[in-house]
C-alpha cells in the first residue's frame, strides 16, 4: 500500500492526496506532527532528508515533494495518461503550471496563509501585491478554458487549486476573479475529489466574526 506522509493544513500534501484519491489507489495517511518538529526528528529525516512534507512512500520507492509525487503517480499509475499526457507540448505546458506553483505561488499565497495560520512576522505587502497579479493573470488566462492545459484536468490543475482555493485565508479575495472562482468549481465536481482543510483565518475569521456581530445586533 501506497504511504503519503502529509499533514492536513498542507495544501502541499493536499494535491499529492487529491490524485492518490482521483487515481483510485489503495494509500494510508500518515500525519506528521509540524508543530512539535516531527518533520526535524531523525526518522523523518530519513525519508526527506529536507525535513519538509509531503513524502510519498511506494514499496521500496520513496518521493518527496509534492510536484514530484504528482508526476511520479501520473507516471506510474494513470493508464490512461490523461494526468500527465506522453505529448511533449502537452508536458511542456504542465511544467509551467509546476513551476509556477512551486515558485509564484508558494513564495505568496502559501507563504501569507502559512503566516497567518502560524502566527508568522513577514512584510505581507508584496506578497499580497504579488498574489493579486498572479490571480489576475490566471483570471484572464482562464478566459474561454475549461482547464489549465489541454480539454481535460491534468496534474497542472491540482497543482494550483489547493492554495488558491486557500486564498481567502491570506486576506485575499477571489471576489474580482470569476474565471478562477468556475475553475476551482471544476476541479470541486472531479469524480473523487478530496476538500482541503479550512482554517478561519485571514478572510473567514472576518467574516465568522462579521456573522457574530450581525447575529448580537
């Protein structure tokens, strides 16, 4: 049986979770506790010898980080190759999306949530500046598309729906970004699709408290 070591507040471990559920396969979750630095403990360690999540263990084969899992599984286990297509464009352009998620989008969105959900210091404002203009390039990138690359979900889809659906929990609002807002529905109505752990942080403890408020008027 397939291991993914994850935690469920990682939107990181999330996407290796939603394919691992979207291929049908046989996996165990084990939880790795981040705030007591399990992550940093000597087993771990052994595994990912960068200390991070996700880590996905497959017999004898182990695979860190999430971007490389999501190929690995696409690689190994999608007969159909609908995930990560043999085409060389097709496997271009999903790259990109990989890339992006890796750099763009964790160095702002990932990071500000990971801020606010850990009570971090950081100067949110170019992030925040940064995470706006990558949602508006996505906004209009998705104009006329059903999916990032190609007429079906890949890899590049799960990729970046975890932290942009999180995003309301950095203070960001999708509000202005119908396009990605249909988008994340899209990959919502996926046969086996895996929710990801919200936090009420950021826009939805304002707007928990803006309930309470209203329901003490």
């Amino acid at each position: 049986m397939l291991k993914l070591y994850w935690h469920p507040f990682s939107g990181h471990a999330h996407r290796a979770h939603m394919l691992l559920s979207m291929l049908e396969l046989d996996f165990e979750l084990i939880t790795v506790d981040l705030p007591a630095g399990e992550h940093q403990q000597a087993e771990f360690l052994a595994l990912n010898p960068f200390g991070q999540i996700p880590v996905l263990v497959d017999g004898e084969t182990v695979i860190a980080d999430s971007n490389a899992i999501l190929v690995y599984l696409a690689s190994v286990y999608d007969k159909e190759r609908q995930w990560l297509p043999d085409s060389p464009q097709m496997r271009a352009h999903i790259e990109q999306f990989l890339s992006l998620a890796a750099h763009r989008l964790a160095g702002s969105i990932a990071k500000l949530r990971a801020a606010n959900l850990f009570n971090r210091a950081i100067d949110s404002e170019p992030l925040t500046q940064e995470a706006y203009k990558l949602l508006k390039q996505l906004q209009s990138y998705q104009h006329g598309r059903q999916w990032l690359v190609g007429s079906a979900p890949t890899i590049a889809d799960l990729a970046l729906y975890s932290y942009i659906k999180l995003a309301p929990e950095d203070g960001i609002s999708l509000a202005d970004f119908p396009n990605v807002q249909a988008w994340l529905k899209r990959v919502e109505a996926l046969p086996h699709f895996v929710p990801v752990q919200l936090s009420n942080v950021g826009l939805r403890k304002e707007a928990a408290s803006s309930g309470a408020n209203e329901k003490n008027d």
